[in-house]
C-alpha cells in the first residue's frame, strides 16, 4: 500500500500508474518526457533506449520500474528475456554493442552522481560511434529515470509479482505510448 492515499485501486494502478492518476497534472509533463526519450525519432532504437532506462532502474533497485522496462526492451529488441538482468549482472559480458555499452557505463555514472561523467567515458562512448545526441540523451535517461525510480519507491507504490503484467504493460506501450 502506498503511503499516501493515492484514491485508486492500486492492485489496478500499481507502481507508476497510480501516481500518475493522483496527479494528472504532472504526469502530463513526466509521460511526455518518457515519450520523447524513449519513443521518439532517434538513431538509438527504442529497445535500446528502454535497455538503458531498465538498466538504471535496475541499478536503483526499483523493481516496478526495472520489470516495466525490462519488459518493454526485451520486446523492442526481439532479445532473450534474460538480456536486462545480464546487462545489470555483468555489464562487459553481456551481449550488447560496444557503443551500447559505453553509452551505458555512463548511464551507470549519472545514476550515481553526474559529476562522475568524466570527457574519458564521453570519449570512449565516441570511439565506438556514439553521437553528440546519443550521449546527451543517454544521460538525460539516467537522470530521469533516477528521478522516476525514487518517485516510485519514495511513495512506497505496490509492486505487482509475475511478468505478465509488465508484458501486457510493454505491449500498449509499443502501440500506444507513454502519453496516452
């Protein structure tokens, strides 16, 4: 149970979702940036943009947001189901491109303190082909969802067990968007 009273069934409006019907008027705001940075034209696909938000929401311990996305980049990246968790096990050996793996080292960095990102990490995420804009936007991932992960956790929101949820959740995603 949340630790306010959000006025929703939170076994219908886990995690997330719940906040979000509390406060339509900043959800507004929170589900367009969501949109932008994980749905919108970009050389990064959206799979790779969902591994880099469940990777921090991984790294922040946030199970509803890990699972959420998680669920949303298996399904984008046609990937083995166990990709994110390998991804957070043991980022040099999971099977990701190099530049996808420097991009998300400085993930790794912003969810911890942004003034760790060091012109090393952003020389090496170039090495591999990444972009002014791809490195831009890796951060802005990192930090935001290091802010929807301690939104979700700071209220104490229900975190529904099983995948099927998180599945079904990635599916309207995929066809409908965050800004629904």
């Amino acid at each position: 149970m949340a630790h306010i009273n959000l006025g929703v069934n939170e076994q219908m409006n886990p995690g997330i979702t719940g906040l979000l019907k509390f406060r339509p008027e900043t959800a507004r705001p929170l589900m367009e940036l969501a949109e932008v940075l994980l749905r919108g034209p970009h050389s990064l696909t959206p799979g790779e943009r969902e591994l880099i938000a469940a990777y921090v929401s991984g790294l922040n311990e946030c199970d509803f947001c890990y699972a959420s996305h998680s669920a949303s980049a298996t399904a984008q990246l046609d990937s083995d189901p166990t990709l994110v968790d390998q991804v957070v096990g043991d980022l040099d050996s999971a099977p990701v491109s190099a530049k996808l793996r420097a991009l998300l080292r400085i993930a790794a960095v912003v969810r911890d303190d942004g003034r760790k990102v060091t012109i090393e990490l952003v020389s090496a995420a170039r090495a591999e082909g990444a972009t002014d804009v791809e490195i831009h936007d890796t951060v802005l991932i990192a930090a935001a969802f290091s802010m929807y992960n301690r939104y979700v956790d700071g209220l104490g929101t229900l975190v529904p067990g099983g995948q099927e949820m998180y599945t079904q959740a990635a599916r309207r995603i995929i066809e409908f968007g965050y800004g629904r």
